[in-house]
C-alpha cells in the first residue's frame, strides 16, 4: 500500500530564507507523488506533480520538489521565502489498483509560518 | 472557466441530523471526489463518482453516501450525524475517472463544507 510521511507538523523560516518541506514515500509500485498547498479557509491547490519524467519537477510560486528513490524522498523547497508562503501544505502519493489510479493519500501536513 | 463550487460553505447541524452537500464540478470535469478534513484524522477519502457511478470508496460508516447526476454534479450525505462528522468535507472534480488504466488526471479542489456539528 503506498503512504507519506510529512517530517514537522510546524515549519518556521524568516522572509527570504529557504523553505525545506520534508516528505517520504512508500510504495511498492513507481509513485505519482503532489505537493497542494491549503491557505486559510480555502480548497486544496496543486503546487506540483511526478509523474515519472524529470526527477527535478518546478511548480508554481517558485517551488521545486525532487524525487529521489534511493531515499524514498519527495521534499519541497524554495529558495526564498516569502511572507505570502504562509499556508499549509501536504504531500500526497494516489493508489493504485486493478483498475487503474485510484485516491490521493494525504500526508499529515505540514504548517509553514514565515516570520519578517 | 469557473472553479469548483460548494454549497454551502458552512453549515451548523445538531447530532443525529442528517445533511446535504452539493458540489458543482468545472464544466466539462466528469469525476468527481470527496474528501473529509479533520485536525485529528488529516485528508481522508470518501469516495469517488464519475457517469453516474460511484468507482472508489473509503473507509468510512455506511451512514456516508453520495450520488452524481447526468450533469456531474455531486451530493454527498451523511446521516445520523455525530459530532466526530464535524470537519471540513472537500470535493474534487477532474476530467475522467483515474481508473481504468489511464493517465492520472489532475484534482481541481473546491472550497469545501465546513461542518459543525453540536
């Protein structure tokens, strides 16, 4: 069965350092991992995606997440923090099954504050 | 293109109540899913609906159903509420169903429901 794990429930940076948000997988079949972003009061937003191509995927705002499987990894990075980064952001792997892709399985999220 | 809509966006119910909630999908975004947000549990999936049918299911009491209709608008229902049901209930609709083998299609996310229950 294919899980996340999100390292830190609370992550703190100042305004333009780098942002490192931990995530490893577990799969027994070659993962589609997400990273979504989830500000306050708001939906779910996809901020990337792998789907087996490029190992170094970019997403929007800046964040870039690599894949890494030697060390079952997926984690999140930017390189400058900004105050309007603030939200909170969970990584994600889909299921498989017989009949093809099936849910999104959640990490437990991992808060992220940006401090001026 | 509008977004993914959800109606209500709060809703205050008492325990063993049961409630309704309606999600409109992007136009032309035949599946739709359905998922539970709670501080304990995290993002959990309900269940997914694509023509009609309902494909994936989660683990969750038989007291948590769903539907679509032809135009691929989707209800979810939870009956008997308790106050554990309160949480923020989150739909997605994406192209075509994930299953069957195809490429996986991108979940476009609503607002979500958020649920009180007393």
């Amino acid at each position: 069965a294919q899980s996340v794990t999100q390292l830190g429930s609370h992550v703190s940076v100042s305004e333009g350092a780098l942002v490192l948000l931990r995530c490893n997988y577990s799969s027994s079949v070659p993962p589609y991992l997400f990273w979504y972003v989830q500000y306050p009061n708001q939906g779910l937003q996809l901020l990337l995606k792998y789907t087996s191509a490029a190992t170094l995927v970019k997403g929007i705002n800046g964040f870039e997440a690599e894949f890494k499987k030697s060390e079952t990894s997926f984690h999140l990075t930017k390189p400058s923090a900004h105050m309007s980064d603030a939200a909170e952001y969970f990584c994600a792997v889909i299921t498989y099954s017989s009949g093809g892709y099936n849910k999104l399985i959640f990490g437990a999220g991992t808060r992220l504050a940006v401090h001026p | 293109k509008a977004g993914v809509t959800q109606t209500p966006r709060y809703l205050i119910k008492t325990r063993g109540q049961q409630v309704t909630l309606s999600c409109s999908p992007i136009s032309g975004h035949r599946s739709v899913s359905w998922y539970q947000q709670t501080p304990g549990q995290g993002l959990q999936f309900l269940f997914e609906y694509f023509s009609e049918t309902q494909r994936n299911k989660g683990n969750f009491p038989g007291r948590f159903s769903g539907r679509q209709f032809s135009n691929s608008r989707s209800e979810m229902n939870v009956s008997t509420l308790e106050l554990g049901d309160s949480a923020l209930y989150l739909c997605a609709s994406s192209l075509k169903s994930s299953g069957g083998g195809a490429a996986y299609n991108e979940q476009f996310f609503g607002p979500g429901t958020r649920l009180t229950v007393l």
